[in-house]
C-alpha cells in the first residue's frame, strides 16, 4: 500500500492565531511525552466555523468558474484547502488551484484533482461507503480520533487532513491503508511536536475573546506543498 505524505509543519508561534484550526489528540497529565491523550478538537470554535464557511464558499467560487464538467470536493482543515475530485483539462485544474488560492483567508492549497471524465454515481457511492469505514477504523484504534482529523474519499483514495504529531500521521494512515476498499492514502497533516500540542492545548483553555474569523483582506497565500510518497514497512 502506497502512502503519500503532503506534510505541513507548524512552529509554536502561530499558537497565538485564534483563527488557527486543526485537531489532534489532546494531551492530559503532566508529564511531557505521555502518550495519554483525549479527543479535544485542537481548533477555536471560531476557526471551526471559518472552515466549514471556506468549504462551502470556494466550492461555490471553483463551481462558477468551472460550470462543466466537474465533480469537486472541497476540504478545509487550519485555513488549509484540500481539492479533490475530477476536472476536465489540465487548464481548469490550474484554474480551481487559482481560485482556492485567491479565496479568502486561505493559507495554502493542496491540489489532488484528476483530470479526466467525472466519477458516476456507483463510484461516488462507494467513496461514501469506504469514508465511513476508514471513520470507523479510526474510532476504534487508540491512540488517534476521528476528532482530530478529517477523511475524504475520491476514487478509492483516502485523504486525511488535521494537526497531529508524527507518530499520529502514521497510525492515523496505516489504519487507513488497512481498510478493504482502499486504493491509496494522501496525507495532508500539520505535523506538531508534543510541546506544540501542550503549548496549544494550554492556549485555548484560557478564556479570551474570540478574534473575527475573517478579516477584509486576504493572508498572503503560501507556496505550493511539496509532495513525497512513501512505503509502509
């Protein structure tokens, strides 16, 4: 089984960013590198709500700029936008990518559409049916949370997305390679270290006014995100 990590690492500076999304298990106890953790969603619930706005938003914006033939899925983790899904030509692929880029608030974009015919209903259906079997998976392993994460499927590959630390990713995508169903796994994790994740963790226990969830201008979006594939052992 072929894992493709896109891996976005996170210093502990942008803990001071309220609109700052992601989850990874949330570390309990004193000590520094328990592997004891509970499924507290790492993100502000303002930055929850603004990833679930910038979902629906650059799909309607990539939809009006692209009316025929696609099939989209947008996913939204930490201001990060993940594409997936089909597109006609090389050109609208480059065309979503500018879009999602240029939406608001978004930080940086991980594009996987495929460009070729769009995916029938039969295939879409059985994307549903594998999603749900990898969030079963996930749920029942410790160790990692479905509250951490979130898992897209497109064509039998599975893509999962959140703040978690590295032995976190390769749990999290070794139970996702292991399900029936699964032709690959992409890997599109901000990677924390465990002082990152307590540092976080203590940041938002502490009560504080909630900042606006977007401002009037757009952030300065990032590069693209390399991508490296590698083998489970």
């Amino acid at each position: 089984m072929r894992i493709k990590s896109i891996i976005l690492s996170l210093s502990a500076v942008t803990l001071g960013v309220t609109a700052l999304s992601g989850c990874v298990p949330v570390l309990i106890g004193g000590a520094v590198g328990t592997t004891a953790f509970v499924t507290t969603d790492r993100r502000t619930t303002g930055a929850q709500m603004a990833d679930e706005v910038m979902e629906k938003r650059i799909h309607y914006e990539i939809s009006q700029a692209i009316p025929n033939n696609l099939h989209l899925t947008v996913t939204s983790y930490n201001r990060r936008i993940l594409l997936t899904g089909e597109v006609g030509s090389e050109s609208d692929k480059l065309t979503a990518q500018r879009v999602a880029q240029n939406s608001l608030e978004v930080s940086s974009v991980v594009n996987e559409l495929m460009v070729g015919p769009v995916s029938s209903v039969t295939q879409r259906m059985s994307d549903s049916t594998l999603a749900g079997k990898v969030r079963t998976q996930l749920i029942t392993t410790s160790g990692v949370s479905l509250n951490q994460m979130k898992v897209t499927v497109d064509r039998g590959i599975v893509y999962l997305m959140g703040l978690v630390t590295q032995e976190e990713a390769q749990k999290a995508a070794d139970i996702a390679s292991r399900v029936p169903g699964t032709k690959s796994v992409v890997t599109a994790f901000e990677v924390l270290s465990t002082r990152e994740v307590q540092e976080r963790l203590k940041l938002l226990s502490q009560p504080q006014a909630e900042k606006p969830a977007y401002t009037t201008t757009n952030n300065i979006v990032e590069e693209p995100v390399s991508s490296t594939e590698v083998r489970l052992q």
